[in-house]
C-alpha cells in the first residue's frame, strides 16, 4: 500500500489536467484552478503512505472538488452580492446544471463589478477586499494601509454609494 516518488510523478502528468479542467469548469478561473489543482497534489503526496494506487484518481478528483466548493463558499459574500441583484433565482436541489451555470453568470457579474471598484479608485478597492473578504476591521485596514481610520470608513462609505449609483441598472433588472 502507498505511493512511490516515481509513482506520484506518474500521477501527477496522468491526472494534472483533469483535475485543473475540473475546478476550472466550476470557477472559470484558470489561476484558481491552479492553485486548487496544486493544493490537491500536495494532500495527495502528504498521504501517499495512505493511498491505494488504484484509487487515487478518485481521491484527488473527491479532494478537487472539495477544495473547490469550499472555496466558493468562503468567497460567497461577493456573490450574494450579485444574487441579491439578480433576476436568476435557481434551486440547487433541482437542476444542479443550471444552479452551476447561475453561479458562473453572477461570479462573471461580480468580477465585472470589483474590476469596475478597481479602476474608478484602487484605495477603494482594496478596502473594500481587506474589509468584506479578509473580515478586517477599520482600524486594522488603518494599520495595514496607513490610512486614518476616518479615511477608511470614508473610503468604505464612498465606496458603497459609487457602487450603488454605479450599478442601480443591475439592481432594477
């Protein structure tokens, strides 16, 4: 039982792109996928003394898939976004290929409306990254950016209002 350094080299060119075009069919993100693509490998050489040969394709492709939804998860803020604004209402339960296909359209949106932060203000931008996605307070923004924390909040309100006037088209459709 287990998996030899020869072995798990062999795998990893067998399997490397089946498993990045599976978690990029879920993200549409090519470097995500990557990442996600990479961590799976290194669980897989972390348990190789643990591992079946045989079963390895159906492990990385369980532990891909895994890593993937959680990652969706945790990123979900910036999709609830989008959702809230958005006139597709999907049940997953229901039709798992058109719930996948929903949330590829709002991540779509929702990269839309960061790269649209971006460009306006890049001080706003990554406020508002440090504060919604990374869970940051004010203060520690302050201290990360070295800005007062009045020009944070500031900046976070500023932020939310150009947002709001920015995209009311979404939000009315």
């Amino acid at each position: 039982m287990g998996i030899s350094e020869e072995k798990f080299r062999e795998l990893h060119e067998k399997y490397k792109n089946l498993i990045l075009r599976q978690v990029y069919d879920m993200t549409k993100d090519y470097y995500l996928a990557q990442d996600i693509c990479q961590e799976t490998f290194l669980k897989l050489y972390s348990y190789r003394d643990r591992i079946e040969e045989e079963k390895a394709k159906g492990w990385m492709l369980v532990v891909s898939y895994n890593k993937t939804c959680d990652w969706l998860r945790r990123n979900k803020k910036y999709y609830e976004i989008v959702e809230k604004n958005s006139d597709v209402v999907v049940s997953s339960a229901e039709n798992p290929l058109e719930y996948h296909a929903a949330e590829m359209d709002n991540q779509n949106r929702c990269l839309h409306i960061l790269r649209a932060v971006r460009e306006k203000n890049e001080d706003w931008y990554e406020m508002l990254i440090l504060f919604d996605d990374f869970g940051m307070s004010k203060k520690e923004i302050a201290e990360r950016t070295g800005f007062p924390v009045g020009t944070v909040d500031t900046y976070l309100r500023r932020c939310k209002k150009w947002l709001k006037a920015r995209f009311q088209d979404v939000k009315e459709k």
